[in-house]
C-alpha cells in the first residue's frame, strides 16, 4: 500500500537546495548587470539622450508593482508554476493553462535571444584575435557553442548552476566596477568633467516619445527577473526567502543600473554614443577602448560571462515551468521525468537548450543578420512578457479576493496590482502594436502578426483540451 501511495505522490522538485543568495543569483543573473548596461546603455541614450539613468529609474518605477504582486503571492502559495498556478487557483483552471503558457512563451523567447547576442560578441571575439572565419559561420558557431556549455551545467542540477551563476555575476559586478572607477578617475582631473546632467530631465533631447520609448528598452533590461518565482519549490524557505530577494534584488539592479549608467554617460559625447549606435556597434566597446586600451577585451570576456549567466537562469526558469505544467498532464509526459539524486528536470533542460538553437538558427537563416535577429525575438519577448505581468498583477487581485480574504489589503493587492495592469496593457500599445506595426516588416510588422498568431494558437489549444481532454482543467490538481 505504502509502495503503491509513492508512486501516486506527484513528482517534486528537489527542495532546499537553494539559498537567499542563489535566489538572488538567478535574479540578477537573468537581468545581467553587465549586460544590461553595455546591451542598453548607447541604444537607451540615442532613443532619449544622454539621461540614461532617469530611463532606468523610470522602468524601476513601471516594473515595481509587478514585483510587488509576486512578492505578495510567493509570500503566501510559492510554486513553481508561478502565475500559472495561481491565476488556476483564484480563477480557473483554463485561465490558469492560458497564463502558463503565455509565460513559458515568455521564458523560451527570452532564452533564444541569449545565444544569438551570444554570437555576436563571439564573432567580435574572432575579429579581434584576427581569425578569418565568414560572419554567418562565426555567428552558429557561437550559438552552438554557448548552447551545449548551458546544457552541460543545467543538467548537473539546481546546485551547479547556481554556484556556476553566482561567480559569474561576481565577475561582472567588479569589471562594470572597475571600467566606471577608470571613467570617474579620468573625469576628475577634467574641469566639469563630473556632473549631475544626466540625472537632469532637461537633458532629454529627444523629448517625452523619445523618453517613452527608451523606457521599453529600460524594462527590457529588466526582463526576465520573474524567473526567480519557478525557483520556489527548490528554494529554502520560499515564503520568507522570494519575496525579500525579488524586491531587493531588483531595487539593487535598478541603483546599480543607474548609478553606472550615469558614469558612462560622463564618458562620451552623445554625437559620440549616437554615431556608434548608428554603425550598429555597441558604444561600450569603444569607450572601454578608450579608457582602458587594450584591457578592452575584458568587456568582451565580461559579455561572454553575463550571456552566460543569462542563459543559465533562462533554462532554468523555462524548464521549470515544463516541469510543472507536465505534472499537470497539459504538456507531454516525458517533461516529468527527473534524473539522479539532484532530481533533475532532464528532459525539460534539453528541449528548451535545442529550441534555443533551432529558432536561433532558424532566424539567421531567414534574416541573414545576427543582429536583427536578437532584435526580432526580444521585440516578440516584450509582448508575452507585458501579458505575463498583466497576469500576476490580475492573480494577485484574485487570489487574496477569494482565496486569502482576511489577508487582503487595499495598497499591496487592489492599487499596485491595478497600476501594474494600466501599466503592462499601456506597454503592450505602445512598444508593440504602435511602434512595432508602423516598422518595417522585416524587424516590426512581422513580430506582430508572429505573436498575435502564436497566441490564437494557444488560445486554440486550450479550447481544444477543454471539448476533449476536460479532465485533465480539474482544480484539483496541483501544480
């Protein structure tokens, strides 16, 4: 009988083998400092002008009540499933199966645009080394190169990675560090050199839609810091531990963001960013030339590093959410399997590193350009990332309206998830269906009509799934 009950028992991740600091790790791995600085820093500032920490601080702001709603739900039902389980609990169970799978979208679209930077950092690599490989080449080389590494440490368990990403991050953290003392050390002895103008809104030359849309970018950055909320069920004391860290986490990133991009800013002219933006260059590079000379290919290493971070916590929110919608009986079987004593979701880990590379591959064959490419899919990642954050926002409400009623309070579950909403729908008009449809086809019109299909296509799945396999939306069943 006891045999019998074991085999029933739904399968689990294994629990307790990450810490604060682990948890923290993922947050700040899947966000980058370094990446999200030398990524965003000259686009930010060509877009808005040289008032690159304001946008920063602004997407603080907008993306603040969406932590604030996961906070709230991570301190009392943290699951792996995330909004997925919870909008099933406070809703229903199809609303919950939309919500899990638009976020898994999310995820999986966030992971694929990492090797494709990836690439192009690696191509940078073999021009400096002078090895004469053609850019496409070098560009799936790359691809496939950092895509079998992330396999090989995400298979190894939860443990592995986090350890792999914490030193990672570190890594980061001192070289961003380190460039801004250089930049700082130089200005000083520069009459004027050092001031306060880019913390000035009179600074923002391009004016209130040059700002706005240099706000997407900002949130951009911030993409992808919800992944520490499939981490629960491995996470030492999820309820006290996820909430801290995302909040405190993301206040850190937000600071650290600003504070660095406030010295860069210092460090070039912005003709100078805007020029190097145009030619399709990262403006970090020519700047850390300048400043640091040959140590400039430490900002190259530093990208490899936080590239890396990035995708080891891509993977291992994806997976996880493969994971558990599996358990749940809505994606094939063979996602529940886990391996060895770390429990490890296996199966899950291999097919989100090979859809990586397939849509990687699939992209360069048909744009035939790295770098749109990574445009086009974290164009398409914004759109299911503003509905996954309108869905925690709405489960949030939901969830302590119905399910935790004695625990509901006005400011953290009725206000901030209703600013969070008014927010992510505005984000969706404005950085999706506006700018992007009146783009070009190629990089703009194109990802619309992309994500719009891919949605009515899962839309088309739940329907089915609820006409033939009802069984299977039972609240009952957990995630």
């Amino acid at each position: 009988m006891h045999h019998h009950q074991t085999l029933q028992a739904p399968a689990r991740l294994k629990a307790n083998v990450i810490g604060p600091w682990g948890l923290a790790a993922l947050v700040i791995g899947v966000t980058s400092p370094a990446i999200g600085l030398f990524a965003m820093w000259g686009p930010i500032e060509a877009t808005a002008g040289p008032v690159v920490p304001l946008v920063f601080l602004g997407a603080l702001a907008i993306i603040l009540p969406t932590v604030l709603s996961y906070a709230c739900l991570n301190r009392h039902a943290p699951s792996a499933g995330a909004t997925a389980s919870w909008l099933r609990m406070a809703a229903n169970p199809i609303t919950g199966l939309i919500a899990g799978l638009v976020m898994l979208t999310y995820f999986l679209m966030t992971a694929i645009t990492v090797p494709l930077l990836f690439a192009l950092f690696f191509r940078d690599f073999l021009d400096w080394a002078h090895l004469s490989i053609p850019g496409m080449a070098a560009l799936v080389i790359g691809l496939a190169l950092q895509s079998a590494v992330i396999a090989a440490i995400c298979v190894r368990g939860a443990a592995v990675s986090i350890k792999t990403t914490i030193l990672l991050m570190l890594i980061e953290i001192s070289v961003v560090l380190a460039l801004s003392a250089t930049i700082l050390w130089v200005k000083a002895a520069q009459p004027g050199g050092i001031n306060l103008n880019p913390f000035n809104p009179a600074y923002a030359t391009q004016g209130f839609s040059g700002f706005w849309a240099a706000i997407i970018l900002g949130i951009l950055a911030f993409s992808g810091f919800d992944v520490v909320a499939t981490a629960a069920e491995e996470a030492q004391a999820p309820r006290e531990h996820v909430p801290r860290v995302l909040i405190f986490a993301i206040l850190g990133i937000g600071v650290f963001w600003a504070l660095n991009a406030w010295v860069l800013t210092l460090s070039a002219t912005p003709d100078a960013v805007a020029r190097y933006n145009a030619q399709g260059l990262s403006a970090i590079t020519p700047v850390a030339r300048t400043y640091w000379g040959g140590g400039s290919l430490i900002v190259i290493a530093t990208a490899f590093t936080g590239l890396t971070a990035i995708y080891i916590s891509c993977v291992q929110g994806a997976s996880r959410l493969i994971f558990s919608l599996a358990r749940q009986g809505l994606l094939p079987r063979l996602f529940v399997r886990l391996d060895g004593a770390q429990r490890v979701p296996r199966n899950a880990i291999l097919f989100v590193v090979m859809l990586c590379v397939i849509m990687g591959l699939l992209s360069l064959t048909l744009l035939r350009d790295g770098l749109d490419s990574f445009v086009w899919w974290s164009s398409a990642m914004v759109f299911f990332a503003a509905l996954t954050f309108t869905g925690v926002n709405v489960a949030n409400f939901l969830y302590f309206r119905r399910i935790l009623p004695d625990h509901f309070c006005v400011v953290p579950n009725l206000l901030v998830p209703a600013w969070g909403v008014a927010v992510s729908l505005y984000l969706i008009y404005a950085a999706f269906f506006s700018a992007l449809w009146s783009a070009p086809f190629r990089t703009g019109r194109s990802i619309v009509i992309a994500c719009v299909a891919l949605l009515a296509l899962e839309l088309g799945a739940v329907t089915w799934m609820r006409v033939f396999r009802r069984e299977l939306l039972s609240v009952s069943s957990e995630f």
